[in-house]
C-alpha cells in the first residue's frame, strides 16, 4: 500500500502543479485584460469630459454671438440654443 500511495501523491502532485500553472497564466491574462479595459474606459471617460467642456464653451459663445451681434435678448438666445438641442436630441433619437 506504501507504493500505491507515493505514487498516488506525486501523481496529485503533478496534477496540482499543472492546473496551478494553468490558473497563473488565466489570472495573468485576465488582469492584464482589465488594466486594458480599465485605461480605455478611463481614456474614454476624459475625452467625454473634455469634449462636454468644449461643447459648453461653444454653446455659450453661439449665445454671446446671438447677444452681441443679432442683438437679441439673453432669454431669446438661450431659448434657441435649447430649441437647437432639443432638435438634435431629437434627430438622434430617431436616428437610434
């Protein structure tokens, strides 16, 4: 029984070394898969913020230039540049 037994341990020996390598190489890849998913969202979420402060920067000079150069009133100008984006909200909701 002596024999049976060491051979019994080393082949679970072998056996558990094997899956644990395979483990280590799963777990190595799946975290540098989500380092990588992690920086594009991370990347994705600072172009979105930079391009929403771009589009507020233009909006509010397309309000100043409907202000001081067509001369209409603030309340006017802000209601167009809301009537303007309703419309393309709009435009793609219909598009979606």
């Amino acid at each position: 029984m002596n024999l049976i037994d060491s051979i019994t341990n080393k082949l679970t020996g072998s056996i558990l070394r094997y899956f644990k390598n395979i483990e280590d190489e799963l777990v190595g890849h799946l975290a540098l898969r989500i380092n990588n998913l992690k920086r594009k969202i991370l990347i994705g979420i600072a172009s979105l913020f930079i391009l929403m402060i771009a589009f507020l920067f233009l909006s509010l000079s397309l309000i100043f230039l409907f202000i001081e150069y067509y001369h209409l009133s603030k309340t006017l100008s802000f209601a167009i540049m809301g009537l303007f984006y309703l419309f393309i909200v709009i435009l793609i909701r219909i598009i979606k």
